[in-house]
C-alpha cells in the first residue's frame, strides 16, 4: 500500500510525471485505473520503495539499469550506457531487431539496458528487484459479449467517440490535426471529429517516385466527403536523407519500420499548425484487421490438398515466379510465396512464421555466425506472448496477441513514441484507449471476421457512414518506396553505411541487393532494416 498527497495530473502524455497518491491503494489498483500513454515512477518513501511502470499497450518506454546499489532510469538508453561507460551491443537483441523488426520489452540494444515490459510494474527496494503483470488481459479475452453485431457497432462507435471527445476536451478554439491515410480507420476517426464539430485537418504524404505507394488521392476523397480541408506533402528522396541525418542521434533505438521517416516529415509540417495529431493505430490488431487472420482462414482449406502435391507442385511452382513489391502482380506472387511458406505450419506456429519479419535461416546469412544467439529468441519471444487455452470461440486471439503484445509495441508504436517525443507532437491514438482495447478482447470471431471480410465490425460500422467504397478499402500505412531509394538517392549511403559492418555477412547483402535490384526477389523492406540498424549502430558508437 502507498500514500501520500495528491498532485495535478495533465492530459499531455508527453509529460513525465512524478505521482504522489492521496488515498491508500494498491499499485496495481492505481496502474489499471489509468489510461492513455505514460511511464510512471511511484515512490513509497516510507518504506523506501519505488515502482516502475509504462502504459498497457507500451506506447511509452522507459529503459533501467541496476549496478550494485544505484537503479539507473532514463527514456534514453544512451543516456544511461553514457553514465555507467558501456555501449556494448546485445546480441540477443540484434538478432530480435533483424527478425521482429523492433527490440521488444525487457531487451535493449545496449547490453545490461532492460525496457519495462507493459503492463507490467518493477517493485523495488534495496533487497528486492521483482516484476508483476498489473494488466490481465486474459480476463478481456475470457469475458464475452453480450452484444448483438448491431448493437456491438454502436457501443463501439460511442466508445471511440468517447475517447476523442477525451483528448480533444479544451481544445474548441485550436487547430485538430489527424493522419489521413487511404485506410478506414483514419477516415472513421476524422468523421467522429467531425460530429464532435472539432476544427479539424487532415494530413496526408504521397511519394514522387512510386504512385502504388501514393494514398494521397484515397486521403483526399475521404477529406473531401467529410469537407475537411487536406494538407498534402511529396518531399524528394533528398529531403529524407538530410531527415535521416538529422534525427539518428535522437532515436533511443533503431527504427526498423520503413513508414518512419514520411510519418515524421508530415509531423513536422503538421506541427506549424497543430499540436495533436489523430491517428488510426491499433484498429487493425485489436479488431481483425490484420493480413494474417486472412491467412489462417485460407490455410485451413490449403491444408486439404495432400501435402505431396502442395510442396512438389505447387509450393516449387509459386517460388519460381518473381516477387516483388514493386508491381501489383509481383507483389501477388510475393504474398502467395510466404503464405505457402507458412501455411504449411500447424496452429500458432503459422502465426510465428508469418509474423517474424526475417526468418531465422536468412539471419543465419545475414549476421556473422559468430554472434548469432545459441537459442532462437525470438520464437520463444513469441510464443511467450500466448497464453495457455484460449475460448473456443476465439481462435483468432494468438494472432491479436502476438501483434498487440509481440510486435506492434516495438514496431508502429515505438515509431510513434519518437516522433512525438522528436516534434512536441501530442499523437492521439483512441483505438488503443483501455475501454476500447478490452471491449476488443471480449468480441467473438465473427465479429471480427466474418465471410472473409477482416475487421468486420469496423467495416460494417463504416457502412453505415460513408459509400461503400471506403468501408472497402484496405489498411493504409504511409509505407514508403523504400525499393526505389535504395537503388536511386540512398544507394550509395547503404553501402558507405554497411561495406564496412563488423556485424553483418557483406557478401550475403550483396546477394539479397542483386536479387532485389533484379526483381528476383523483393527484399527492400529488409535491406532498408539493415541499414537502418547498421547505420544506428555506426552514429551512436556501438561496439560488439
């Protein structure tokens, strides 16, 4: 139990707050009955004890090191490897980045660094160090619904409306900025915007070089239906670089999410005018939105082909055709490729396959053997992110928790979290509020997914507000032609940056390089995590 008094509480996340609590509770009484993005520092001094916490969902990180009796505690890592003299990279860690595309809770990049894991909470005093789950989503996820589908849309929009309305609240007189991607839940939160009678912009990025990569013209109908005004940018593959450049030292990790650097160029140029952005993160891992769900389904009726024939013929046929992202077909035959890869898989370990970003055979080729991890770390990462038994009627839940616990609080979120903290940006993000999140869990399948439509819930709340052809449309992520660049304005920064890696198999890049410049096989998204770990590692002085 801890006391104390009381102290004001603000609605900017982007404040770290010390919190004195008046009545007596327990701590994690306090945790579950917040809401929203933050880290947390609570002290007993009484007892002389403290307690660490971020936010649920892990928006928030906040990195802590122990060294005989002195907790070192920092949201920049460095900040810390700086004080106590060591920048030693974690290999565990490394591997986690190139397979996951993000460092996930409780590793860092920097050996002896650990994150707090969300919804979790360090107790600790001068004899004890220990960590306890304040957040049980397994109580959502065994809860169920009691909710027609009908009924269940309507409780979710008043939800989300609830919670903008929660975020927008003493702002009547300033400028609402939201993220317009060519996705349904950027346009579904800029029409609740709308009903609040919120001032609101929309913001959107196209790309000069790749007009399959361009959402800009899907954004700008959604604004013009709702007759909110749009501010669209299309900077030059230059105009990333010197971004790049400029921001490296800032990151407190790397970044491997490629829709990084456009997300903070548009919120820089949002930031003229605004100091809250909208956006639509977590919609699609919370509410069946995910490419993967689609896949299981398919996979099951794959599986009644007999295996002699899926892996003679068809499997050796479909990995003989190009892939690529840089062509709708190619990139067909891309995702045709891994779906055959994995589907051959049984139970949550399709899931695990199609949800590591590298699998651990090319990171194998990619990582000087001699730092590869003894154990594969990332699997039991995330298998760990399961829970024993699951309801029988929802057999998608391994998928939402491995998105939601496994990769998205190291991947978009982690992403998110720096560009706030980069621009002074306050990044609203409602579908990640804790009533939404658990009233999520607590949805049945085919509210989910439904006749082959992912998100369904979503999609059927949207039809009912806008034309057809949005409630249609498919998941927007402002994900650059990172492809190009690589062969275009950042080629000769990729090999200056990677030529010379101590850690990486060079020779094994140069392959992955020529079979992607030649459209053999598409692998921009991870030559682009490569250089972005590469080039980190380079600029804040990392050694092995």
């Amino acid at each position: 139990m801890i006391s104390g008094k009381s102290c004001e509480w603000t609605n900017d996340p982007l404040n770290e707050i010390l919190l004195e609590i008046k009545d007596k509770k327990s701590v994690q009484e306090i945790l579950n009955s917040l809401d929203g993005q933050y880290w947390i520092l609570i002290f007993n001094i009484k007892f002389k004890t403290a307690y660490l916490a971020v936010d649920r969902i892990g928006i928030f990180k906040l990195y802590y090191k122990t060294e005989k009796d002195t907790l070192f505690i920092s949201t920049h890592p460095e900040l810390i490897a700086d004080y106590t003299g060591s920048k030693k990279i974690d290999l565990e860690s490394l591997y986690l980045f190139l397979s996951l595309r993000g460092i996930p809770a409780p590793y860092s990049v920097f050996q002896g660094i650990k994150k707090v894991r969300p919804g979790y909470y360090l107790h600790i005093n001068k004899k004890n160090f220990s960590e306890h789950e304040y957040w049980l989503s397994e109580k959502y996820i065994f809860a169920t619904c009691d909710k027609n589908i009908d009924d269940a849309q309507i409780y979710l929009y008043d939800l989300i409306k609830e919670e903008v309305a929660r975020q927008t609240i003493n702002r009547n007189n300033s400028t609402i900025g939201i993220f317009l991607s060519g996705g349904l839940d950027s346009a579904l939160l800029a029409l609740i915007l709308n009903n609040l009678h919120c001032e609101a912009h929309a913001y959107s990025i196209g790309y000069l070089e790749n007009r399959r990569d361009d959402e800009t013209e899907d954004a700008t109908e959604t604004a013009k239906l709702l007759n909110i005004p749009i501010n669209i940018i299309k900077p030059h593959h230059n105009d990333y670089i010197d971004l790049l450049e400029n921001s490296l030292t800032q990151l407190p990790e790397p970044v491997g999410d490629a829709s990084f650097l456009p997300q903070l160029a548009l919120t820089k140029f949002a930031h003229q005018e605004t100091d809250i952005l909208f956006d639509g993160t977590g919609a699609d891992n919370i509410f069946g939105g995910l490419s993967k769900i689609k896949a299981n389904y398919y996979a099951d009726l794959y599986a009644r082909i007999p295996f002699e024939i899926r892996k003679k013929f068809i499997s050796s046929l479909v990995h003989k055709l190009p892939a690529s992202r840089r062509w709708k077909l190619t990139n067909w035959f891309r995702t045709v490729q891994k779906f055959c890869e994995g589907a051959d898989q049984s139970g949550y370990l399709r899931d695990v396959y199609w949800t590591r970003f590298i699998n651990a055979t090319n990171i194998s080729k990619i990582i000087n053997p001699h730092l590869i991890p003894e154990k594969d770390v990332a699997f039991e990462f995330l298998v760990n992110t399961l829970i024993p038994e699951f309801p029988a009627n929802k057999e998608l839940l391994p998928t939402t928790l491995m998105s939601m616990r496994g990769i998205m609080p190291w991947g978009s979120l982690h992403k998110l979290n720096i560009i706030q903290n980069m621009t002074g940006t306050n990044i609203a993000l409602p579908f990640l509020s804790k009533n939404i999140i658990e009233f999520g869990l607590s949805l049945p399948d085919d509210y989910k997914f439904y006749k082959g439509k992912t998100k369904y819930i979503l999609r059927e709340l949207a039809r009912k507000k806008f034309p057809k052809i949005i409630s249609q449309r498919k998941k927007g992520n402002f994900t650059p032609p990172v492809g190009i660049w690589l062969q275009d304005g950042f080629k000769d920064l990729f090999w200056g940056v990677v030529e010379k890696s101590e850690i990486l198999n060079v020779e094994w890049i140069k392959v992955l390089f020529e079979e992607h410049i030649s459209n053999k096989r598409d692998w921009q998204l991870e030559l682009w995590a490569i250089f972005m770990l590469q080039i980190w590692i380079n600029r804040n002085n990392l050694y092995i």
